[in-house]
C-alpha cells in the first residue's frame, strides 16, 4: 500500500544527488547489506530493531527512511517504528532492487 509518507527511488536519489543525507535505515539481514547497501544508512535488521530503540530515541521527531530488499520487511518497521511514537517514517518502495534496478 503506498501512503503519502513513502518514498520513490527516484525521490531519494535526487535528493541524495543533491548532497542531503536523510536518516536510512536497512532492515536486511547482515549478510544482505554486506552484499549492497545504499550509502550512507545504518544496518538495523528487522528482527533486532525493538532491541535497538534506545539507540533511536533522537530520531522519533525526524524523516526516518526504512528500506529491505523489496519493500516488505521496510513497511512492517514502519508500522512498528510509528507505533513506538516515531512521527516521519517513509517506507523507500520497491527497496534496494529497485533502487539498484
């Protein structure tokens, strides 16, 4: 479902081409973003990230951009991240293969 807080590849491209540097998280497995990775954003793998919201707290009031493979996992740490109070979190759709697609 893409809601008005989700994020194109081309949207985030162009912005990062413009030199800003948003908040992304990867949700991938370690060996996923060892493979490729967007740079600039921090490995946060889904199954770990209730374990890592302490070391998020800063960023509830930010734009937090989620990412995986394909989309998935990404909107489900959306979902978690706005239920734990993170105000600005944008799903990037299609993820890292259409980003790297």
């Amino acid at each position: 479902m893409i809601t008005s807080a989700d994020i194109t590849v081309d949207e985030l491209k162009e912005r990062l081409n413009k030199g800003e540097t948003p908040v992304i998280i990867d949700v991938r497995e370690d060996w996923e973003y060892q493979e490729t990775r967007i740079e600039g954003s921090q490995n946060i793998p889904l199954g770990t990230l209730p374990q890592r919201l302490d070391d998020l707290e800063d960023l509830k009031d930010q734009e937090v951009i989620v990412q995986c493979r394909s989309g998935a996992r990404s909107a489900n740490a959306k979902a978690f991240l706005q239920q734990q109070g993170f105000n600005n979190v944008r799903n990037l759709l299609g993820g890292i293969l259409a980003y790297n697609g």
